[in-house]
C-alpha cells in the first residue's frame, strides 16, 4: 500500500473508496439492456462517472459506441458462465479503470456467482495497491 498525503492509493492509483456495483437481472428479453441505457442517460444518474458494463449475454439490443462515449461508458462481453471471474474482471477493471461497474448478469446463470464477484471485487479493488514513488 502506499500513501501519498496520507491517502491509500490503489491499484488504479485512486484513492481507495468504495465502488458502486449494480447488478441488473432478468430473463432472456426482459429489457435488462434498455434499462441501462436508460439509467446512463439519466439526469440522476448521469454525473460523469466512468462507468464499465459487463454484458453477459447477448439480447436483441445492443449498446450504441454512441451513446457509450457520450455517458464516459464502456461495454465488455462476458461470453460464459465460468469467464465470470476474478481474473476476467481485473483484465476489464485495468483497462478501463471504471468509478462503477453494471452488470447486466445472464439470467440463465446460478445466482451464487453474484456474491462471488463482489468479493472477487473487494480484492481487487481495495487489497491490491501498487506501488508509486512518493510525490512529497
């Protein structure tokens, strides 16, 4: 862990705070994919967050790079049950170093995974720092 200024910087060299994770779920067409993009477009909830879905089946609709660049979005594919993990979410979370996570979870999948990744998450994005050289 380093510390600059007496703030814990972590891997995403942000100071460490906790990261909102929505999980929207539903049947096959149940319109889990137009609630989000309604959400991004949302006065209340559109505050220039970057924002990571995680898509984890493939409906009808889709998300337009439109409308990803214009809500800070970005938009991952998770093809299968057992990508669902901690290590395919670290690669998503380092590329695109989002300040929340969507995601938009199949509803054909057990749910025990849910709570699987928020710790997965919680390991991620908190108990792993990096190391910086001291700005002060």
């Amino acid at each position: 862990m380093q510390s600059v200024c007496g703030m814990e910087i972590n891997m995403f060299g942000k100071q460490k705070q906790e990261m909102m994770v929505y999980v929207i779920m539903g049947f096959l067409e149940a319109g889990k994919t137009s609630l989000i993009r309604d959400l991004l477009v949302d006065e209340l909830f559109d505050d220039k967050s970057k924002t990571l879905i995680l898509v984890c089946e493939e409906g009808e609709e889709e998300y337009p790079q439109a409308l990803l660049d214009q809500t800070h979005a970005a938009c991952e594919y998770i093809e299968d049950e057992e990508s669902f993990n901690g290590k395919v979410i670290e690669k998503f979370l380092k590329k695109h170093r989002p300040d929340r996570i969507i995601i938009e979870y199949n509803g054909m999948w057990p749910t025990v995974h849910i709570p699987e990744m928020y710790d997965s998450l919680e390991e991620i994005c908190f108990d792993k720092y990096i190391s910086r050289p001291s700005m002060w």
